[in-house]
C-alpha cells in the first residue's frame, strides 16, 4: 500500500524550516507526564546522544537545548 502511495503522490518532501532544523540536528521533543509538581515544565527536547532541555512550550524547550548546544534557533540569522 505504501508504494501505491508513493507512486500516486509523487513528490519530494517539504518540510517547514523548524522542523528541517530539528531534523538537521537531531532533535525530537515530546510532551511530559503530567505532575502536581509546581516547577514541572511540560516540554522535553533531547538529542540522540543523551541531552535534554526542558520548558513550558516546545518552543522553549528546543530554545533551552539549542543554547546548550551552542546553536543558534532555526528562525535566528
């Protein structure tokens, strides 16, 4: 069924630039558990090597992670 797909709907990927740099990167985030903890924050954003930042939004989080990594943010110049 994939290929069917592929073939009906023959075109390149288009990815926004977010998620091109998360991509370029390697950068997933993800949506915590929640808890009763005041200073829980509900955003995770990790790399494949084990590092991880934290924030209120995804936004945040993949901010905290890209000044850990020193990189600047997909929408910096």
């Amino acid at each position: 069924m994939t290929d069917n797909l592929e073939t009906l709907f023959d075109s390149a990927e288009t990815l926004s630039p977010r998620l091109s740099w998360m991509r370029k990167h390697g950068m997933q985030t993800m949506r915590c558990e929640l808890s009763n903890d005041e200073d829980f924050q509900e955003w995770m954003a990790s790399i494949t090597y084990g590092m991880f930042a934290y924030g209120d939004t995804e936004d945040e989080a993949l901010s905290a992670l890209a000044s850990k990594l020193g990189i600047k943010m997909w929408n910096e110049s």
